[in-house]
C-alpha cells in the first residue's frame, strides 16, 4: 500500500472521527430534544442506539488507524495486528446487532403508537441492512484467517532464512 493511499485513508478517517464528535456532541442532543413528543422509551432508545453506533464507528476508526501505521512500518504480519482485528470484527458484528436494533424499535414503535409511524417495509429493509453488515463482519473474518496464514508464512520464511544464513 502506497504512502499516498495509506495518507487519504488517514485523512478519511480524521474527517469522520471530526464528523462523528459532532454527531455525538451536537446532533445526538438536538435529537433528544426533537423527538421531546414521543414516548420517553422510544426517546431514549433511539438515541442510545445513534450514540452507541457512532462510539462503534470510532472505535472502528482508531483500529483501522493502527493497522495503517503498522502497514507503513511493515510490521502489520505480526501477531500484535490480530487485535485491531478482532476489535473491527465484533465492532462491525455489534454495528450489525444495533442496525437490527432499529428494526425492533420501530416495529415496538408501531404497536404502541396510535397510526403506523413505520411501514412494516421499512422494518424489513432495515433487517436486510443488519443482515449485510453481519455479512460484512464474516468477510472481516476471513480476512483475519488471510492473515493469519500469512503471518505463519512470513514467520516460517524468516526461520528459513536463519537456517539457509547458518549454512552459508
């Protein structure tokens, strides 16, 4: 990955982490405030909901942020990369659970509010959405086995080379 790529995704991710405070901090608020009309369980689930989803896509950020610079040191087949892994995966899995959670809240939404505020097509699409970032967390997986294999790979090459050093 060229020094170039590796700065755009940089500068990517500081524009969404800069975006995501101002959701968390300004937008999440004037929700709250917004939504002052309806029902006080509805209110505050949903905005746990946006809350927890943005802290997820920080958190997905900062990991993807390590993985760069230990791509730009060259250190990214190593075990230490496995972590920032793992926490994409089971960020992106929880991404998943929270997007279903938004499907859950409107169909709740509908039977305990007087008119359907939701349409039930709506609620199925969401689940589809929920489904496809699933989808998204098993990719990420496979990737991490990817990597693994090619962790072994680099370390038994490096045994190899200390042998073939030895000989000569």
């Amino acid at each position: 990955m060229g020094n170039r790529a590796i700065l755009a995704l940089r500068v990517v991710i500081a524009i969404a982490l800069v975006g995501s405070l101002a959701v968390q901090f300004g937008l999440a608020p004037l929700i709250w405030w917004d939504m002052d009309e309806g029902r006080t369980d509805v209110r505050v689930a949903f905005v746990l909901i946006l809350v927890l989803g943005v802290l997820i896509m920080q958190v997905t950020a900062v990991c993807i942020w390590r993985l760069l610079t230990m791509v730009r040191r060259g250190t990214v087949f190593s075990h230490a990369a496995f972590r920032y892994v793992d926490i994409v995966i089971g960020a992106i899995a929880a991404a998943s659970v929270l997007v279903f959670a938004v499907a859950v809240l409107a169909a709740y939404s509908n039977r305990t509010t007087p008119g359907d505020e939701v349409a039930p097509g709506l609620v199925g699409l969401v689940c589809g959405v929920a489904l496809v970032v699933a989808g998204v967390a098993l990719i990420v997986l496979v990737l991490r086995v990817l990597l693994a294999q090619a962790v072994a790979l680099d370390s038994e090459a490096k045994h190899l080379q200390s042998e073939l050093d030895e000989v000569i």
